[in-house]
C-alpha cells in the first residue's frame, strides 16, 4: 500500500513497472502473472467533511467500546467471548495518544501514527485469539496489529 | 515505454498466453480531474463528490522474455487534481522469485520530480 498527497493544479504521471522474468510451472513451460490495483484518490476537504462526526451520532468510539478487561465471567456458555461492533475512530478523544512512529526496517521503512488500545485478559484457561477490522471508507487509511 | 510495449505487442502476447488476463482489465492511460475535464467521451474521472475508487482486477503483469531492472515493461496513468488529494495504491499479487511491482509517482510540471510517498508499506 502506498500514499501520496497530490496537489491541486499539478499533473502528475504514474509509471507501474514489471520486475521479473516468466514463471515456470512443473514442466517448465512459462505462466503468466496478473494482479490486481486498488486505486483510490479522494479530495482532502471532503474527506475531511465525510468523516466528521456529528454530536448525536451513537455509534460509540473505538476507545470508549473496546473492552478494559476479559475474564472467565465474560464467557458465553461455549467459552467464547466476541466483540463484533461498529465503532468510531473520534477526533481528539481516540487520538489523544497516539504515537508517531519513525521510519525503520520493522515499520518497512514508513513512519506510522499508533494507537494503542491495551485490553487485560484474565483467564484460568488457555486462549486463542484472534482479530480482524473492516473499514468504511479506503481500506488502506488504517491497519491492526495484535500484540501481546 | 519499450518499442515492443508500446505497439501492443507485449499486451497481445501476454494476453493470448494467459487467459486469465483476456478477461481482466486495463490500466487507464489518464485519470481526468473532474467530469469537464474529459474529452466526453467516458474517461475515468474523479466524481463530484471527489472520489475516484477502482479496482482494477486481473491486469497483465507483463513480463520480458529476459529479467531487466534497468529497462522494465510497465504502464502509464496520467492523473491531474483540481483540489489537494490524497491518492491510495493497493496492489495484490502473488510474489514468486524476483518478481515485483514497482509504482513511480512523477509530477510532470516539474519536469518528472518523483513524488516521495507519505507511506508505504508491504504486507
């Protein structure tokens, strides 16, 4: 996933370059490669506009929905315990901590903005865990990390 | 662009090969600013509501008949914005080797500066 800011009145060229040579199947004979390009460009201001969230909204934030603590009492009769919600990310409230993170090989040379969310889990049992986000609007704006 | 590219044949060739391209899609030469901006004629364009959001699905990873850094196949897409944006690339395909996408942003009113990405990161 890549970002760019464009700015107004400029023109700009976008080259997409091949790298590699032809992939061979089991007999040797070449295959071919295609992919796929989400390509998405949205004016600032009416980004901006679009995610603004109205007073009267309810749909809660992320900070205020998630969790503070897990523990056996919050077990479903099957062991499991889901949290499947729609949520917010609300300015300044869910942005109060937020990290900026420098460029390094781990971050694979990006700078990042991160908001840690810490939920204490206290179970007698051993877990899995699992997690996954969907996003209203690009799909590349946000991404999650489990970390324990 | 290489002389072979840009007559179409590497396209017909790598189409007529591989037929999980002859139904795919093609990468526009130009993405106008605006509706107006178009020769009327169809072009993609930012709506009014200043979004553009494509997926373009099963292009042709074109492929040389000989590996080359220096002189890769690739592809064009002019774009212009009448208002400050923010533009989004996700690419998805299957890495093998040394096969790779590589994405250039040039600003062609600065006599091809390349544009350095806000972020960028490979999953």
């Amino acid at each position: 996933m890549t970002e760019y800011r464009l700015t107004k009145g400029r023109h700009y060229a976008l080259t997409v370059m091949y790298i590699g040579g032809p992939k061979l199947n089991d007999e040797g004979h070449s295959k071919c490669s295609v992919f796929d390009l989400t390509f998405s460009i949205v004016h600032e201001s009416q980004l901006v506009e679009e995610v603004k969230c109205a007073a009267s909204d309810d749909v809660p934030s992320l900070s205020a929905a998630l969790p503070k603590k897990i523990t056996d009492r919050d077990l479903d009769s099957h062991g499991e315990y889901t949290f499947d919600k729609v949520v917010k990310l609300a300015y300044p409230h869910d942005f109060q901590h937020v990290e900026k993170t420098a460029a390094t090989p781990r971050t694979r040379g990006s700078a990042r903005d991160i908001a840690r969310e810490n939920i204490e889990i206290q179970l007698e049992k051993n877990f899995d865990i699992s997690a996954s986000i969907e996003h209203e609007y690009d799909q590349a704006l946000f991404t999650l990390e489990l970390a324990e | 662009m290489s002389a072979a590219a840009n007559s179409g044949e590497i396209l017909q060739r790598g189409i007529a090969a591989c037929p999980e391209a002859a139904n795919g899609d093609i990468l526009p030469p130009q993405i106008f600013a605006s509706k107006s901006a178009t020769k009327g004629g169809g072009e993609l364009h930012i709506d009014a509501n200043g979004h553009f959001m494509r997926r373009f699905r099963d292009v042709l990873f074109k492929m040389s008949r000989e590996y080359s850094e220096v002189s890769p196949e690739s592809d064009r897409v002019e774009l212009a914005v009448d208002q400050d944006s923010l533009l989004h690339l996700t690419f998805l395909y299957e890495a093998y080797e040394a096969n790779e996408i590589r994405a250039v942003l040039t600003d062609t009113w600065m006599l091809g500066q390349q544009v350095t990405p806000q972020t960028s990161f490979k999953v």
